[in-house]
C-alpha cells in the first residue's frame, strides 16, 4: 500500500535491539513517531540511522516532540550489532521477515529496503512520507513538521 499524510498508520508490534517488544501503539500516548526504514547494509543504511538514530538528530527529534524509531531488515542480533555499529541513541527494531517494511511499503520487488520515513502524529495518523529521503535534512523536516502540528 502506498501511504499519504492523513491515512492511519499501520500498527505493529516489534522487537527493539535489547528484545524489548515495542508497539507503535503505545509510542503515541507520548509523542509523535519518526520511523526510519533502512535498509540493512551500505552508505544510505548508515547516513540515515545516523540522521534520526545519533544523539544530535534524536535530541533535535525529542525536543520537537518526535520519538525517532529506526526499524532494519534483520534479526534482534542484527539490530543490536547495526545500533553499536552507528553509535545510535533510539530504539533500533528488528523487522526480520520484512512484515512491518512490507506494510509501509518499503519493500521492492527484489525483496529489499528502500529507505524510507514516515512521521506519525498522536492520532495514530501518518501526517509526512519521506521517500528515499536526504539524511542531511531529514530532521530539520520532520521537526518543521512536528512543530506545525503542535500549532
């Protein structure tokens, strides 16, 4: 399915990088989400965990209002090893069989991530879609975007 700002977000249930089970769900009674999908190897993996998921673009992230998520193709294992790996301050949620990129529509038809973004509001609704999205900027949109819904 492809999404577009104002359709609810699918929710799902996954396991971050310590195990923890994390469901979207819950992250909204708190703040707005940025969901990062990366795909699990090389230079667009890297710089886009390392926009959303390092202390500088999490804390801007937080700040606004946004808990960032970053969610990898690959076992809890492999999540934790992709965390320690970028230095990342977020959760980092292990998205083994590609269910969840599947449902955002992340997963092309070669079976691989394409990096993606979605910012969800407290509603539980999908208010920005970043397709393909510039690591250089993408925290600075997604606060933009946070702040304007805060009015």
């Amino acid at each position: 399915m492809e999404y577009v700002p104002g359709d609810p977000a699918p929710h799902f249930n996954l396991r971050d990088q310590d195990g923890r089970p994390i469901l979207l769900f819950d992250l909204f009674e708190k703040a707005c989400v940025l969901i990062a999908f990366v795909p699990e190897r090389g230079a667009a993996a890297a710089a886009l965990a390392a926009a959303v998921g390092r202390t500088g673009g999490a804390a801007k992230l937080r700040s606004a209002g946004a808990e960032p998520l970053v969610v990898v193709p690959a076992g809890a294992g492999e999540a934790k090893a992709f965390a320690a790996a970028h230095e990342l301050d977020v959760s980092v949620l292990a998205d083994d069989d590609r269910s969840v990129s599947r449902e955002f529509g992340v997963v092309s038809p070669a079976g691989d991530v394409s990096p993606a973004a979605f910012l969800v509001d407290r509603a539980g609704n999908i208010q920005a879609v970043y397709k393909a999205p510039d690591p250089a900027r993408l925290c600075d949109e997604a606060v933009a975007a946070v702040r304007a819904l805060s009015g």
